[in-house]
C-alpha cells in the first residue's frame, strides 16, 4: 500500500518484530496460521507529529471501500498472533489495522517475560496516547480503502481494555469487541479512567468475552462491569466462560481453550454484522 525509504523501512520491520514475541516462547505445537492467499497484506507506517506509528494491515485483495476493524495488541505487541487475527478478519472481507502502540516506549517483542514487558514498556504508555494513536490508525485505513462509516474496534488482554477506553472515546464507531480485558483497576496520570467508570454513558454496543476461571479479572469485577453497563444504553454485553481462563483465544499458547475461543469468534462475527459491520466475504478466501 505504501513505499518508504530504506532507513523508515527498517524502523518499522525493526518496531514490527517478524514471528512471536521472545516472552510467549516456545509457542505451543499445532498453532493456528492463517495464510495470505486472496489478500493483500504487510507493514505501514502512519507519519505522526513525534515518529512513525508502525502498523501491520491485512484486507482482501482487489477490492472497493472496506468496513474497518482496528485490531489492539495483547501485552505482547503486534507479534504474529494479532497478525494472524489480521489476516482471519481480511478473510470475512474487512480492512483489519494493528498499530504497535508501543513503539514510542520500546520493542516488546524482544523482552525476556511478561514482567519485564509491564515494567519497561506498558507502565509508561499513556492511556490518552493509545487513543489519539488509533484516531490516527483509522484516519489511514479510511484512505486505504477503508471506510470509516463502517468501523469498529477488538483487542485482546491490554488490548480488551483498550477496546472498551476507545469506543467510549469514538461514539462513530459501530461496535468494540473486548476479549478479557481488564475492567477495574488504579488510576494515576497514565491511566485515570476504567472500562468500569465510562461504561454507563457508552454509546457503543461492546460485546465483552470473558473466561470465569481468569485469575487476572476477578469476576466481581466483570459483575460490576455488567452492572454500570446496565445504567446505560449502550447495548453492551459480557459473555463469560466458566471454565475458561485469560487468554482462551490465544491458540499459540497453553492457555487456550478451543470451544470458548470458536465461539467467541463467532459470536464477534455475528456481533459485527448485527451492528452495521457487514462485508462481503471475498473470492479466493477460505
């Protein structure tokens, strides 16, 4: 879609590490990779007033305006998992965008373990930077063969939490899909608002997907959730997994679980067409 210069090429192949990220490593045997066949997909970079905001895109190939769907990293940035959520979403016909929010505060595919990643990289990103930097991932998509009337959001982990902050903060979105991210918790100079403080006045339907044996989302916190949402009209809902834990759709990892995460994906399907999100599923794709 785009052409760079070598030395931008560089930098965001270097912010846009290639496979999974060293933390998650070794990556379970028999993981899921969707294949580019009928798509056109690869690296961008959206020039900002501070750098160059690397992203991975995936839509199908030869075709006309597109709906939208921003996808947010896990905790692990940008590393081929949400690639390859990428790639499944360009396969029901969307425009699919990840932004390596990160890539002000540094590379987490290279960090040695999840510990190291929240310390040196996720506890300096701020809440309000990740929001103007998907206002920016949305403008280049609508002039990518987006369009931005048809947009909506998912994200996984940090990225679930994420999903809930940005369709309180877009209202023109058409929908969020949140997978287990966090509802509650501190709030300081980075991050001074939860899910759980912005969902009554949501104007977003967001569907939430949860697994109940999450030990990182303590359930009373998805009841308070349900309950703010309730005082609201958002239309939003939360599904919870009973025997599920975090990160049940991760298929890389040992903590997925196939029926929670197969229905999961179908239910982010019917969510989005339900909500003005159709796409035409393109020729060629499986």
């Amino acid at each position: 879609m785009d052409t760079f210069n070598p030395p931008r090429r560089a930098f965001i192949q270097g912010a846009l590490a290639a496979g999974f990220a060293l933390a998650v490593q070794p990556v379970a045997a028999g993981s899921i990779a969707t294949d580019s066949r009928a798509l056109d997909s690869g690296l961008a970079g959206i020039p900002l007033d501070d750098g160059i905001l690397p992203v991975y895109f995936a839509r199908p190939a030869a075709s006309g305006s597109l709906p939208i769907v921003l996808v947010v990293q896990e905790v692990f940035g940008v590393h081929e998992h949400i690639r390859d959520i990428c790639r499944r979403l360009a396969k029901l016909g969307y425009l699919a965008v990840a932004p390596e929010l990160y890539f002000r505060q540094g590379n987490p595919a290279a960090s040695p373990d999840i510990a190291s990643i929240i310390k040196d990289i996720v506890s300096k990103v701020p809440d309000a930077q990740v929001m103007q930097d998907l206002d920016a991932t949305l403008g280049w998509a609508a002039a990518h063969g987006g369009d931005a009337s048809r947009a909506a959001i998912t994200g996984f982990c940090w990225g679930g939490r994420i999903s809930w902050l940005y369709a309180s903060h877009n209202a023109r979105l058409k929908a969020g899909i949140a997978w287990y991210g966090k509802l509650e918790g501190a709030h300081d100079a980075l991050t001074p608002t939860q899910p759980v403080d912005l969902a009554a006045s949501l104007s977003v339907p967001v569907l939430g997907l949860y697994g109940g044996q999450d030990n990182s989302i303590p359930q009373d916190t998805v009841v308070h959730m349900r309950q703010a949402l309730q005082q609201g009209h958002s239309d939003s809902q939360i599904v919870v997994y009973p025997t599920a834990g975090h990160a049940f759709n991760a298929d890389y990892r040992s903590s997925y679980q196939a029926a929670a995460a197969q229905d999961g994906w179908q239910r982010l399907q019917t969510w989005l067409n339900s909500h003005g999100m159709q796409a035409s599923k393109p020729a060629g794709a499986d």
